[in-house]
C-alpha cells in the first residue's frame, strides 16, 4: 500500500522575520482540496440508491451493493485463526491477570488468540510491532471454523505448560480479555 | 524496545515456528546501522518477514512511508516452499535477501531526505559479519 503523502508538496518552514513570528503558515491548498473530493464523494455514495427497479418495476438489489455483499462474503471464505507470540522476553499488557497489568512473556510464549478475514487484516499490524509480537497462523478456512478453533485455544490456553508452570496460573491468554 | 530503531517481525504458518530469526537480524541493525547516518528522512523502519502458504490471500506485500512519524513500514514474502525446505541459516540468508531488496522500494514509497544508496551498501556488509 502506498500511502497518498506523495501528492502533496512538501513545504519548507519559511524563515519569519520577528514581526511575523505569531502568523501561521499558509495551510496546504491540495489538502482542503482532497479532503472536499472526499467529502463529495462520501455524500454521493450515502445518497446512492441501493434498489433497482426492473422494466416490469420489480426491485432488485442495486449492483453495487450486490458486488459488496459478494466481496464480504467471500472475505468470510477465507479466514485464518492465529496466535501472537512474545518476540522478545518482556513485559507485556495482561488483561486476563487479575492483581496486576502486565506479565513476563518469554520468547514464543503466546500473548493472544485471534481471528482475522481478507477485510480485516490490517487491524493487527501496529500493534503487533509495537508490542513486539509475532504472528503465527494455526489454522485457515472459513470464518465458522476458525472461530471454534479460537474459542478450543482461547480455553485450553489454562492446560498450556507455560501456563501451568506459573505461580497463578491465568484463566486464558493474556492479551484476550474476554474468552471471545 | 521502544527506542529501537529497527523493529522486524514475522507472519508465518505455524509450520515454520522457529525458523524466522527476526531477532538475530534486528539485533545487528540496531547494533550496526544508525539511520541518522544515511539522513532525516527515516527514523524507524519496521520490517515484517511474511512465510505463509500460497494459498493464503489474507496476507499480502505491502510497503509505506509515514512522513509524520518517518518511519517506513514494510511486509514482505518470502518463498514458502524455499523456507520449508530450507535450513535455519538457509532461511537467515533468504531474508537478509529480502530486507536488502525492500530498500529499493523506498524511492517509489516517496521517501526522501535519506541515501538509499549508502544505506543499501553498509547493509550488505552488515549481512556479511
């Protein structure tokens, strides 16, 4: 993906003589510009009808929102159920701990059970880097399955050796805050 | 960790747990390379080594640069089958290749203020020690 800062120019801080010292630089006319080609095309979308009638004036499903319904669900026909791993010894959030905010993780020890689909895959990215974590794919097919396959882990996380070889043991990974 | 400037991660089927050593390579970037030698323009490179099956469509390349933050952001495959059948080193070697290959995208990412160029050449010898 590459990111639309390309098409803006970069400005230089202007060198401001002290009588201009409380003046704000001049804002960035491309930016007002993209940002009312999007507000544009936000109100055309909204208002777009989503039924079509037929020439007998039966209505039907407008293209577009046939096309979107498609593209959903497919994305649920490939799905993949993962695990976060600690990439480093460290410290890490708990939310499943119950007298304290974070644990130590050693490397490959699992933070967190998830799954995600074609349309979601971006909501791990940041995170996982800045929590140090990396992400290891346990299971594909469609959504259905991979949510049993992480609820089965979510709960026999308890059972898991690192688990067990802790002074209190936690009910489930540290980074699930809630058994779904 | 925070203040490292290289951070690099993995995606991988569960099949090659122990084979990507993110760490290894990660610990001789920060050891070795100092971004601010090469310019302003990059602060925190973040790399991620994506091993998943053919199959899989979830996860793709992907490349950025945020001007804000200067931090490039990048995730990239590697051949599955060339790391199943690989060895640890085999595979260590793979994605040295693969990280040094990432830099040539920079330019296209509209990154600037920073020499591709020094950078590329100082990483190769990094690659070699």
């Amino acid at each position: 993906m590459i990111t639309l800062n390309y098409l803006f120019t970069f400005q230089e801080k202007k060198v401001s003589s002290p009588k201009d010292k409380f003046l704000e630089p001049p804002p960035n006319p491309f930016f007002k510009i993209f940002v009312g080609i999007v507000v544009i095309i936000f109100l055309v979308m909204a208002k777009k009808p989503f039924l079509e009638y037929d020439k007998n004036g039966i209505p039907r499903l407008a293209s577009w929102r046939i096309e979107k319904m498609e593209k959903e669900i497919k994305d649920f026909d490939g799905a993949e159920q993962y695990a976060l791993r600690a990439r480093t010894n460290g410290w890490y959030p708990c939310y499943s701990c119950t007298d304290t905010t974070h644990i130590y993780l050693y490397i490959g020890q699992v933070w967190k059970y998830g799954i995600t689909t074609k349309g979601e895959k971006g909501r791990y990215g940041k995170s996982n880097q800045k929590l140090s974590l990396n992400y290891e794919i346990q299971y594909e097919g469609d959504l259905a399955e991979c949510l049993k396959q992480e609820r089965l882990k979510i709960y026999s996380y308890a059972l898991l050796p690192e688990n067990l070889a802790r002074k209190k043991p936690l009910i489930r990974p540290p980074g699930n805050k809630n058994d779904s | 960790m925070e203040n490292r400037k290289f951070i690099l991660s993995a995606i991988y089927w569960h099949e090659l747990s122990g084979k990507l050593d993110t760490l290894r390579i990660e610990d001789a970037l920060n050891k070795h390379i100092s971004l601010s030698d090469y310019g302003s323009g990059v602060e925190r490179i973040h790399f991620t080594f994506t091993a998943v099956r053919p199959s899989n469509t979830i996860h793709e390349n992907e490349a950025k640069y945020d001007r804000k933050t200067k931090t490039i952001e990048m995730a990239l495959k590697l051949s599955y089958e060339h790391v199943v059948v690989a060895d640890a080193e085999g595979v260590l070697e793979m994605m040295w290749g693969l990280f040094v290959v990432g830099i040539d995208l920079f330019e296209g990412m509209g990154v600037v203020g920073f020499d591709e160029s020094s950078f590329k050449k100082d990483i190769r010898k990094v690659v070699k020690l």
